[in-house]
C-alpha cells in the first residue's frame, strides 16, 4: 500500500517512455537524452495523479456507505415509531368503539345470553377470544354458578349451567378472592387448575376478569383459548380495557337479576292464586233448603260447617240467625229478588258458627220444590282459610308492586346513566333522575377535583343559574362530611347541623339527603337532595333509593372518566399520528428519490470495484483482495437495499407490472446457487428439493427478489449446523414455494409484525443480524401482486417455515 503510488508512477513512466521511444525510432529523430526526460516525467505525473484519483473513489466509496446507512438506520427508527404509534391509536380507538358499541348493546338486554352475546362478540374482535363464560357467585360465596357459556371449540356439557364449591377451586377462589384481573397462560401447565377438568375441555389460556358493582362482587367475567387456538395473553394496555368492559358487564348482570327477580315473584304470586283457586274449588259443598227462611234440610257438610253440635239442633232454625250484620243487607236484599224470581248470582257472605266464630261462605242459592212447596236450596263453601290466602296475597301483590316499582325506576336510572359515557351528559342526568325518584325541590352534585383537596359543585338542578357555592375547601360543609366519612347523611331541617352554610340556610333549604357518590371503596363526590318547603322530609325508603343511585352513579362516573381518558389518549394520538403521517410521507418520497438517485453511482462504482478485483488494474496482494473483497460485499449490499427500496416505491405509486410465464424451478435453483457458498461459509447445510411444475404467470424479477429475501432471512436467522430446505411442489391450483429453516424462530407477538415495513425484531444499537426490516415487507407485496397467499409457522429455538402460495394460470 506505502509504496502503491510508485508502482502505478512506474508503470504511467514506462508505458510513455515506451510510447516516446516508439515513435522516436520511428521518426530517426534521436537528437539528444533530454527528449527522454519530458515523457518520463509526464508518466510520474500521471502515474501519481491516477493512484490520487482511485484512493478518491475509495474514500467516496466508503462515505456514501456509511452516511447512507445511518440514513437507512434514522428512517427505520422513524418508520418503527410511526407504526407504533399508529397501532397505538388504533388500538386505542378500537377499545373506545368497541366500549360504546358495547354499552349500547347492553342497554336492552333481559337475559344473560344477551350479555354473553354482546360480550363475546366483542372480546373477539379486541382480544381475539373466541369463547366467553359467566359466573355467579352466590350471595354467601360459597358457590360459583356458570350461568351461560358462548364459544367454539367447547365440549356441548359445559352449554348447560353447572354450579361449584369456591372452596375446591383454588383458581375460582384466587379468582375471586383477587380484586384484579388473573391469567393462566397455559392451563395444561398451570397448577392452580383442576387437570382432570382442564384436560376434558381442552382449555389453554383462562383470563378472569372479576365482576364488581361497588363493593358487591357479583362474580368473574371468563375468556379463553381451547385445544389448537393455542396461547393468547393480553397484552397490558389491553387490561385496562377489559376492566372498563366488566364495569358495564357488572351494571348489566344487575339489571338481570333485577329482571330474573321480578319473575321470581310474579311466579310466587301466580303460584299462590292458584293455590286460592284450588281451595275453594276443592272445598266440601253444604247443602241447605230453607222453608219460609226455616232450615228444613242440611246435609252432614251444613252441619260440620256450622259447627251444629247435630243435625236436630240445626234443623227448625231461621237461616237469618246466622248472617254477619256485614251481610245481612246482602242477604235481605237477595231474598226480594228470589221472591220476585230473580236469577241469583253465587256470592260471598259472612256467618256466625254455633261456636260464635266468624265464618267466609260462597253461596249459590236457587229456588227448589221440597216436599211439594216451594222452597230455597242452598249450596254453601266455606272459604275462611281461602280468605285469608287471599288477603295475604293482595298484601303481597301490593307489597311486591311497589318494589318492583322501585326496583324499576332505579334500574331506568341504571340503565340511562349507565349508557352515558360523557361526563356532563351523565352528571346532569344523574341529578335530574335522583331529584326526579326522591320528589326532591333541588338536587345537585359535587364532585372533588384531581388534587382531592377541592370540592365543585357543577351539575345541580333548580338551583339558581349563579350556583356555584362551589370549591369549599376540605372538611367544610356537609357534602365534604360525607365524603370523609364515606356515610349518607340524613336531616329533617338542615340549619341545626352545626357545619351548615349561611348561603344554604339563606336559600331555605330544609330536608337535606347528602349521598356518598362510590366507586369500589373511593368517593368521588356528593349527591345532594333537598327540600325546600318546611314539613316536606325524606323518608327512610327515599334514603334508601338515594343511596342506591349514588353507588350507580359512582360506577358510571368512573367509566365516563376511563372514556374521557382514553378519549383524550385518541386524540393525542391522532395528532401524533396525523404528524407522523406527513413525516412518512416526506420519508417515502426521500426513499424514492435517494433510490433511483443511487442506482446509476452504485452501479458504476460496483463495476470499478469488480473491474479491480479481477486484477484488471495489476494484480492486487492478498491484504489489497481482502480490503476490495470487503468492498465489494458492502457496495452489493448496499444495492441490494436500493433494490428492495425502488420496488417498494413501484408498488407505492401502483406501476403496473409486467408478466410472463415464468419457470419457477430455474429460477429456484439458480438462486440457490447463489446462495450455497454463503449457507457454506455459514456451515449450513442447503437442500432443494424441485418437482416438475408447471409454468407460472409471474414477473420473473420480482419474484427473484423475493426468493432472494427469503432465502437470505433463513440463512441469516439460522446457526452454524442447522439446516435451510427449499421446497417447490403443485398442490390442486396452486404452486408453493416452501422455504424452512432449523433457526431461531419467531414469537407469536413477533410474528404480528415481521411483514411490516423496517420491523426487526431485535432493532437494537447492538443487534446481531444484519438487515433493514424491508425484506419481509417487500415479499408480502410481491405475493399480493401475483395473487397470492402468504403463510408462517415458527417456533422458538426450532425454526421458521415460511409458504408462498402462487395460484396458477
Ligand atoms: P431483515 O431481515 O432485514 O431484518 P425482514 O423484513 O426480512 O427484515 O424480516 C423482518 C424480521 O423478521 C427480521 O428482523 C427477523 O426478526 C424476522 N425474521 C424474518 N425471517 C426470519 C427467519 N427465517 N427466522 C427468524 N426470524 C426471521
């Protein structure tokens, strides 16, 4: 290398001295030594600035690999926080859809298969769960019910609800004994699962999401993976989401059960009618005739009814004697209309016994013949005991109508103000509602701020339009007293409390509920209920609504915050997406041009490098061959790059391609020639394996490149020893190019983004493998442009098998 410059000076000399001599001889014309010196010298100089200008284009050579590499390494770390950014935003906004989407579908449901439904068909879409269950916990819980079960790949006996000690569970008891989200990766290894059970129903990953309204644990929301759906975790943003969802699962499952109550009851109430019904009709019949209102006939049912000690002293005796004064103007009156030969309607009447009791009777009474004259017949039931049935059922009915009216106006309330997911919507609601249940005159809510220190009342309802009595500091008045103390506070006249307000007392309230809003064991704030007009309480029952819609309100605050989050999130993001989208914008046509810039100097310079590595310029030491060896591989890297990048940008500015029929076995096995010195170098060993198949319309280019990436990755990602096999078969209308290797595989969250552009999975300053993350990205689009499939199976440590399918003609 020192002395290089010599060499080329001597062989620039030689050549003009030669040249000079040459046409000096020529010429006879050799007139003096000095004619030699000039050519000599011009030769040094040549020979010097020759040696200048190759050690230039090395140098260029050298700086335009470098600097674009670190271009290519700026623009991949650009691409791959772009790409995170948009998966982040999509994810977001696909949870805040899938949220409100949801909260709709559960407005209207009766059942806990409508749940289930609305549940699973969501969990698909986000999680990608195909199976969905629910479980109840009894009101002890002591026993877990699963109540529905929707999914696929799911043994037909679990399609039927089954109950569960808790007890001899341990992962339902972990389940619910956890007040946040447990995953079993994979039950067919997880202990804390029954394997007898995990084994019959094929289950792989169980997630459990407990079910909570306030601090009442209704049971665990359940999704999984069965048989070959293999393993999926959640990922950690996608917990939050799920917890928001069981919120409004939670919200729902009550209003089932308010449902499933009220049927409950209509069902004991028609029971017991029906018990009535069956009570009079099956009672024994008495029978009596009266004679002029003399009892001349009863039968022994008359006599055991009356409780006449016998018949003797029962016969002879007015019927009048018996009648309840309650009846007698009943009686006297049907008696007229008998006598006029009016048709008589049974009746209810009330008798007094022999023994002096009170006695419910149903009379048919009809004219008769008796013993040739005119006479009444009697048909008397008793129906004492079916009375009081009957009264102890109109006490139910009217005890259960008002609860399920309650029940009712609250589960409304339930159901509007859980269906609203923006805040001031829902606050507003929520006062209006409260008011509108306890017949309060004003009502408002206070909520404190993010600090906890401050208290602002800012939803209020007949309140004056300036009220904003607002911000009190903490532990001031009696909405902060509840707040502290987490406690209702109930007053008949609001001024004797020793924390009442001037301001409050000076608007005349009187009657005052202050509500607890909760939300599992944290207070957001305060529902206030008053009255105004003196003597107008609350009572105990309007406390207790009161308190109900706080705990409501609470849970529904709460998701309106979460969703105001992730609101804000999405759109943060979509700011951060809409920039990056003009920077990848910029980035693609920086790509196009820098491409199609490079071809022509990168094609030059690789012609020189390969010109002087064939000795054409003298032959080179073995250390000169190396360094060019070195050269030549990064200059044929490089344009490998510039390569993928110009058939990137056709398909980004959708040229159209050309197409042949292509012969897929040459160009598999001429490829694979190329490759055998590297697999060689790397101590790999690469087989083909090639039938006869036909020709394949293609462009053939195209589909070298992608062989080329394919083939490269399974070199590249596999260790010394292992194995590359190249497979080319038909298979019915298709031909599939199989590349697999023994390397060291892709994880399944690799996996979802090995085809996106400039995505590695090691991307760090210090990663092993080489490359641009463009490879894989460019093959999927070379697939698609020929219509054809793309599939991949790996295993960590084992190998990757990646399979073109290309359709034929
Ligand atoms: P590059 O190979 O330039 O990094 P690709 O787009 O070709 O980019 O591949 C993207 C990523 O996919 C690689 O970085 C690697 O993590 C993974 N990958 C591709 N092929 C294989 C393979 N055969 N074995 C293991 N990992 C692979």
């Amino acid at each position: 290398m020192k002395w290089e410059w010599l060499r080329y000076t001597v062989w620039a000399t030689a050549v003009f001295a030669f040249t000079s001599i040459i046409s000096n001889l020529a010429s006879s014309t050799l007139h003096t030594s000095y004619g030699m010196l000039i050519p000599i010298l011009v030769g040094i100089l040549t020979g010097v600035f020759l040696w200048q200008t190759k050690l230039k284009i090395e140098a260029h050579n050298e700086a335009r690999t470098t600097e674009l590499t670190q271009t290519i390494a700026t623009l991949q770390d650009e691409a791959l926080s772009y790409q995170d950014t948009t998966a982040a935003f999509h994810q977001s906004e696909q949870h805040l859809q899938s949220l409100l989407r949801l909260s709709n579908q559960l407005q209207h449901v009766n059942t806990y298969d409508e749940i289930i439904t609305a549940l699973t068909s969501e969990v698909r879409v986000i999680l990608g769960y195909r199976s969905a269950w629910l479980y109840l916990v009894d009101e002890k819980h002591e026993v877990a019910s699963l109540i529905t079960y929707r999914g696929e790949n799911i043994p037909t006996s679990l399609n039927e609800a089954f109950s569960v000690n808790i007890s001899g569970d341990p992962f339902l008891e972990e389940s619910l004994a956890a007040s946040h989200i447990v995953v079993v990766e994979d039950a067919r290894t997880d202990s804390r699962t029954n394997p007898q059970i995990i084994q019959e129903l094929g289950s792989r990953t169980i997630v459990h999401v407990p079910l909570c309204l306030l601090d009442k644990q209704l049971g665990i929301l359940g999704m999984g993976t069965f048989g070959d759906e293999g393993i999926k975790v959640p990922q950690p943003d996608q917990l939050d989401y799920l917890s928001t969802l069981a919120n409004h699962i939670a919200v729902a499952v009550e209003r089932v059960q308010f449902i499933e109550k009220r049927r409950q009851y209509e069902r004991t109430l028609r029971e017991s009618e029906e018990r009535y019904r069956l009570l009079v009709e099956s009672a024994p019949l008495a029978i009596l005739v009266y004679d002029n209102d003399k009892i001349v006939y009863a039968n022994p049912t008359a006599v055991n009814i009356f409780r006449a000690e016998s018949l003797d002293t029962f016969l002879g005796k007015s019927f009048l004697e018996f009648i309840h004064p309650d009846s007698l103007a009943l009686v006297q009156s049907r008696r007229q209309q008998l006598a006029a030969g009016e048709r008589l309607e049974p009746v209810e009447e009330r008798v007094i016994r022999f023994d002096g009791q009170v006695c419910d009777i149903e009379v048919h009474t009809s004219p008769i013949m008796y013993q040739g004259r005119t006479a009444v017949l009697a048909m008397v039931k008793d129906i004492t005991v079916a009375k009081v049935m009957e009264a102890e059922n109109k006490r139910l009915l009217a005890e259960t109508a008002e609860y399920l009216q309650r029940e009712e106006h609250l589960n409304e309330i339930a159901r509007i103000i859980s269906g609203t997911l923006k805040l001031p919507a829902l606050a507003s609601n929520i006062v209006h509602l409260a008011t509108q249940l306890v017949d309060a005159e004003k009502g408002a809510l206070a909520l404190i701020d993010e600090t906890g220190e401050s208290l602002t009342y800012t939803y209020f309802c007949n309140l004056p339009p300036n009220f904003t009595s607002s911000a009190r500091p903490k532990g001031q008045g009696i909405a902060w007293l509840t707040i502290l103390t987490n406690q209702a506070i109930h007053l008949g006249d609001y001024s004797t409390h020793p924390q009442a307000q001037p301001e409050w007392i000076h608007m005349g309230i009187r009657a005052v509920m202050s509500i607890p809003v909760i939300t599992q064991d944290t207070c957001l704030g305060t529902l206030l209920l008053c009255n105004t007009t003196e003597g107008k309480l609350f009572s105990e029952r309007d406390l207790a609504n009161a308190k109900s819609v706080g705990r409501q309100a609470g849970v529904a605050i709460h998701n309106a915050r979460l969703y105001a989050t992730e609101h804000e999130r999405v759109e943060a993001l979509a700011k951060t997406l809409a920039q990056q989208e003009e920077l990848n914008r910029l980035m693609t046509g920086f790509l196009q041009n820098t491409s199609h810039e490079l071809r022509t100097p990168l094609a030059i310079a690789m012609g020189y490098i390969d010109l002087i590595a064939e000795d054409i310029s003298g032959e080179l030491t073995v250390n000169q061959k190396e360094m060019v060896v070195i050269a030549q591989r990064r200059l044929h890297s490089l344009s490998q790059i510039v390569a993928d990048l110009t058939t990137l940008s056709l398909f980004d500015e959708h040229l159209p391609v050309q197409f042949e029929l292509v012969n897929l076995v040459e160009l598999v096995e001429k490829v694979a020639t190329d490759f055998h010195l590297l697999a060689k170098k790397a101590s790999l060993s690469l087989q083909t394996d090639v039938g006869t198949i036909p020709l394949v319309p293609g462009n053939a280019s195209l589909l070298w490149q992608m062989l080329d990436n394919l083939l490269s990755n399974a070199i590249k990602f596999t260790h010394s020893g292992g194995q590359v096999n190249v497979r080319l078969f038909q298979d019915n209308a298709h031909v599939t190019l199989e590349i697999a290797d023994t390397g060291i595989g892709i994880t399944p969250a690799q996996m979802n983004r090995i085809f996106e552009r400039f995505y590695q999975a090691d991307s760090s300053a210090s990663r092993t493998y080489g490359g641009t993350g463009l490879g894989l990205s460019l093959v999927k689009e070379i697939v698609g442009v020929h219509g054809g499939d793309i599939q991949v199976e790996s295993e960590v440590k084992k190998g990757s098998t990646f399979r073109i399918l290309l359709p034929l003609a």
